[in-house]
C-alpha cells in the first residue's frame, strides 16, 4: 500500500515537473525593486476572555473548582462527602459563617463519627492533575466547633479512594476561622494521571467549616496565583506582540451588574467576589486585572486594554451624560492603576497589590461590538470615553468598535468625529475566508487604521481542523499584506476545555485537559505566521493563479444558486531588511500538488539554499486532538536550487513558508 502511494506520488511530481499538464503554471513574481508597505509591528497578537473555561478550569491554574462555595447557592457543587466503614456525617452549605462580605456560604461538615475516614473531596476541573515531583501549594479557611484544637489532612488521592498521591497535616484548626497554608510533593514513581481527588480528612467528630480551598501547582515563572506552564509555552512560541483583555462578551456582561469590574478582580482572592460570566458559568475572577497585566508581562505583549462602555449583552445601555461618567471615571482609574506611579490613589495600590512598577499601555478600546447596541448610542458614548480618557492620557491610542465591519461584513456608521482605529471582528467558514481573502486591499488609507481583533475560520471542533487552518492562512496573507492598515490582528477564541461540557464555542485555537495542551492546525498557522515575518512587505504578481469552485449545499444547488469561482493559491511576502531574508507565505487549498515559479525582481543575490516550513494533511477534516495531539504540526524542509527565477511544488491542501536569505 505505502509503495502504491510511493508510485503515485512520485508519477504526479515527475508529471509536473516534466510540464505535461497543459495549464501554464503559477507564477509569482516578488517585486524586491518596489517599495513595499512597512508590516505593522504589532501585527499578531492574542484575544482572550473567560470563555470555554479559558481562565477557570484553563490558563489559572488554580485546582480546586467552586473554591469559594458560590457555583450554586444551594449545594455545594464539586463537593463530595467522603465516609469509609463506620463514619457518619453530612455536608452541607452554611450561609451563616462568612469569613467576609464577598465569601458569605461555606462549606460545613458534621461528623457524629469519624469511621475510617471522613472528611470531603473536590473534583477539581474534570481530575486534579497528578504529576511525579511536583510540589502543589494550597491555602483554606478553617475553624471547628469546641474548645479542642483539631488537625487536619490534606491532600490528592485517587479517585477510587485507594492511593494517596501526596498529604500534610493542618493542625490548631479551632473556633476562629483562620487562614492555613500547606503544601505537599508527589514521589518520583508516579504516573500521571487526572483522575484523582483533593481530600480534606478529619479525625475528631464536630462540625469543621470550609471556605476559599486552593490549590496551585507549579506555575509559569512561578507566580503566585499564576497560569499553566505548558499553555503559557504554547502562547509563547506564538510570539504574541498583544493581548487584548478582558472581552469580548466577557467584558460587557449580560447584564450591568455582571460585567467586568475590573475594582472586584484585584487584591488578594479573599476580596475577589467573582461574577456570573456570560458564558453561562460563574468566574472566580482569579485571573484579574493585574493577572492579565502580568500575563503581558510574562509573555512581552502589549496590552490592549478594553474598557466597559456602558451596554450589556441584554442590549442595555447607559445614554452618554451624567449616568455614564461613573463608567467612564471607572476606565479612568483603571488606566491609573495599570499606568499610574505609587503615588497616584490606583498605582499605590496596585503596589499594594505586589506590582509597585507601573505597565506601559499604549492602546485603550472602548467597549466590544457595540454594533450591536441598536438604539445608536455608541456615538456619543464613544465621544465622551474618548473624549476623558486622552484629555488625562493624550497618547494613548483609542479604539472604537464600530465603524468599521460588523462580524457580518455590513459597514457600520462611525461616531460622529474622525477615528483613529476601528476593531472588526470576523468568524467565517473556510471558503468566506478565502473568498475575502483580499477584502483590505480595496480600503481607502485616509480612514481609520484596522485592528481585526476578533477572527477565525469557524471549521472542526472542539478545536479547528485543516480546512479551517487554510483559510486562516489565506485571510493572513491578506491582513499581512496590508499590514500598514491592518495594525493588528488577534484569532478568537484562544482557548477551550475539551471535557464534556467545557465548551461554549465550537471552534478554538488551543484544547486542553487537566494534565496535557494541543494546538489546532490553526494554532500551527498562527505560529508560522508570527514567527516568520519581516519589516516590509514585498509587492507580488500573481499569475495562472488556479481556481476553486465553491461547494454548493443539496439545499443551495436546488435553489439554482451557482457555485462561485475564488482563487486557490494565496501568498504574501515580507522582507526583513536587517537580515536579508525573504518570507514567503503560499496557500495551496486545492486537493493536488501545485508546481509554481517563483521569481525575484529587482537588484539582489539570493542565497541558493533555503528552508520551507510545512504544514499540510491528507484531507481537509484531518486534525489534531487531546489524544492525537501531532498529528499536523510544522515540518521543515531544505530548498536547493533557489536563484531569481526557479520552480517549486506545493503540497495538497498545504500552508508553506519559505524562507530565503539574501544580500
Ligand atoms: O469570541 C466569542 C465572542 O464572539 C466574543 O465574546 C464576542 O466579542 C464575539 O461576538
């Protein structure tokens, strides 16, 4: 079978490099003699919001789910009693004992008798992640009825009750609540493993009360209340140059009182309340303002910051004026607390908060997708945020939602006064993506610079397959191209939890458990693309470009739609004018090789050895899951024979990045 496959391989190769098809060949010509636009630095970048248990149960790496009791107000979600031969008890929640105004139900146990184990478990984010030499840092509320000072044990046992991976005690547990911090380490000869439990055991009968249970692995950089290492590598080899933060929809909230306050998400978790998310799950807000200021810092992005505009996902909204300069002087504090030095009220405390170096911050938006808001208050909405926040912050660089495209491609009226950048969000089949592939190259450069800071191709779940990874990269060549008014451009979501019931949105970049991460033929898109950029653009012509025709549904053929005709092959070129190297970026959608000619114009000696870096598949559904996580994934290749005019054979269904140096 392989050496039929062989066969046919090879026949087709020498087919086309012997020219016996009768189709004139592709060519490319890449115009080093003409100026070409300067790439916006700050092209790729990153979205994120609490969606798809990005943060909870994602990125945070706190363990523990429903730490703070407030999941469900009627039981204690993700608690399990545990009692073995003889004990007796029962859990429940007591909305009697807060240990502040935010945390007001904790967890009690009753123990008339403590058997051979009693206490209660958590089930953390589907299994609490167990790995061999692993340190885990947790922290509880406690206290116990009577006068005796009582000991606990903590730790991570397996499932079926039967192993204890790791333990400590907790002693002078008595009738105050008090904090206690512990950690505990695995052995070397574990296997890893999710399906384990965190144990909370006691050994004397009483009533014991719980509340805010945490538990941390390592973290990246090994931040308090940090994130996940292997995520945050994943992110880093994307080489993001932003993050725009907190939301989309996350942002807005479905309603006023469920926004993102960003005033709730900071100080110690003791004072962060958390909120219902619109997403349908309520956030620990663990992940707050200052966890995603150093989660720019970690990773050296610049944050996009975006601010509450006054309109809720209910299509709420707040007309510009008296009402809505409490929101605006909200935005307000918050850039303070992000730029301000110590003495300001907001820098001293975000010192307070452990963080006393201030963050630069260069660009602010001004709501998500107000398009939305169809009683036409953004306008002057926008106009009064704007208006506050560059008469305090005059360099900083506003974004409006609107004005650009909606996510359905309709122009949407500007407020009144000319705009500096408009944030457009695009989700897209594969064949729409590669259909506007060229959508930027027709907008007028006298208008608002483009930020695209929302945007996929929405094919293959939980996380995208390779259709959807060639139309991304068809769409980026397009943005890349016109990276002079394309200024930045961010794929959402980042993220999903791929366990039953982790998932609110069907097609996302990277997929994680509780033990392992993956990234999506998308994710390896984005990376190729980042990684592999120049300083300028390198105009292209383009011709015999080969056509697709669009695959039409049973329902749209019977309607006598006529399927359309879009190009197949898509490209962009950049130069790095430091080093020399060429990038070039092809796109080949078609199901067959496609051999092309290359060719240089222009003054410059090129380099006769070069790399290409692959991604391509089989078939367009093929992708890459928790449990075949590198099925697609980059290769490199040598490519001999480069001069000023020279042929190349571009995989089926394939995404290629030359790279070729030159003096
Ligand atoms: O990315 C998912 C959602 O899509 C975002 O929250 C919202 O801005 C957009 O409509």
């Amino acid at each position: 079978m392989q050496n039929r496959t062989f066969i046919t391989t090879f026949i087709t190769l020498w087919l086309m490099s012997t020219n016996l098809f009768s189709q004139p060949i592709p060519q490319l010509t890449l115009h080093l003699d003409q100026p070409g636009v300067t790439v916006s630095p700050t092209l790729y970048g990153l979205m994120t919001e609490e969606i798809n248990h990005s943060y909870d149960g994602g990125l945070y790496a706190e363990l523990i789910r429903n730490r703070a009791f407030k999941d469900n107000p009627k039981t204690p979600d993700h608690w399990t009693m545990i009692q073995d031969s003889g004990a007796i008890g029962k859990i429940s929640l007591d909305h009697n004992q807060k240990i502040n105004n935010a945390f007001t139900a904790c967890l009690r146990i009753d123990i008339e008798n403590c058997g051979k184990q009693i206490g209660v478990s958590n089930d953390g984010y589907w299994g609490i992640p167990v790995k061999p030499n692993t340190t885990y840092k947790g922290s509880l509320y406690a206290k116990s009825s009577g006068l005796q000072n009582k000991t606990l044990i903590v730790g991570i046992e397996s499932t079926d009750g039967k192993i204890m991976y790791a333990s400590t005690k907790i002693p002078g547990v008595n009738d105050k609540w008090q904090v206690f911090h512990f950690t505990f380490t695995t052995s070397s000869d574990i296997k890893p493993t999710a399906d384990a439990k965190f144990v909370i055991l006691a050994n004397e009968k009483g009533i014991y009360c719980f509340n805010l249970v945490s538990l941390f692995p390592p973290t990246y950089h090994n931040r308090s209340n940090g994130n996940r290492p292997d995520i945050m590598e994943m992110l880093a080899t994307m080489k993001p140059k932003f993050l725009r933060f907190p939301g989309g929809n996350y942002l807005e909230g479905n309603m006023f009182s469920s926004r993102f306050e960003w005033e709730k998400t900071i100080g110690s978790i003791a004072d962060r309340p958390g909120h219902m998310s619109p997403w349908g799950y309520r956030s620990t807000d663990g992940m707050g303002l200052l966890e995603f200021l150093e989660w720019c810092e970690d990773l050296k992005m610049q944050p996009v910051l975006a601010v509450f505009a006054g309109y809720t996902l209910n299509r709420d909204h707040l007309d510009s004026g008296a009402f809505l300069k409490p929101f605006v002087d909200e935005a307000l504090d918050e850039i303070q607390y992000i730029t301000g030095d110590v003495t300001t009220k907001w820098g001293a405390e975000r010192a307070k908060d452990g963080h006393p170096k201030p963050f630069a911050l260069n660009y602010v938006e001004i709501g998500n997708e107000d398009g939305f808001d169809l009683s036409g208050s953004y306008a002057q909405r926008y106009l009064q945020f704007n208006d506050a926040i560059k008469a305090k912050y005059p360099h900083l660089h506003i974004i409006s939602t609107v004005g650009g495209k909606d996510p359905l491609g309709r122009r949407v009226p500007a407020p009144s006064r000319d705009l500096e950048i408009v944030d457009e969000h695009y989700y897209r089949s594969a064949f729409q993506m590669e259909e506007n592939a060229s959508q930027f190259d027709n907008y007028s450069r006298k208008g608002p610079k483009v930020f695209v800071g929302e945007w996929a191709t929405r094919e293959g779940s939980p996380t995208t397959n390779m259709n959807a990874a060639l139309g991304d990269a068809a769409w980026m060549t397009g943005m890349e191209r016109n990276s002079d008014l394309v200024i930045m451009a961010s794929y959402a979501p980042l993220f999903v939890n791929v366990n039953p019931g982790g998932m609110e949105w069907r097609s996302d970049l990277i997929g994680y458990n509780a033990l392992a991460c993956y990234g999506s033929p998308s994710y390896y898109v984005q990376t190729m693309f980042s990684s592999n950029i120049g300083n300028k653009v390198v105009p292209i012509t383009g011709e015999n470009i080969p056509t697709q025709l669009q695959k039409l549904s049973a329902k749209d053929s019977m309607n006598g739609l006529t399927p359309k005709e879009i190009p197949a092959l898509f490209y962009v070129a950049t130069r790095d004018t430091v080093s020399g190297t060429i990038f070039l970026k092809i796109v080949n959608t078609l199901d067959t090789p496609q051999k092309a000619m290359i060719r240089f114009e222009g003054k410059t000696k090129l380099i006769s050895t070069g790399k290409a870096i692959v991604l391509k598949a089989n078939n367009p559904e093929e992708t890459n899951s928790i449990n075949n996580p590198n099925n697609i994934v980059p290769h490199t290749v040598i490519i001999k024979r480069i001069a000023k005019k020279f042929n190349y054979i571009f995989p089926a269904y394939s995404i290629t990045v030359m790279k070729i140096k030159s003096r």
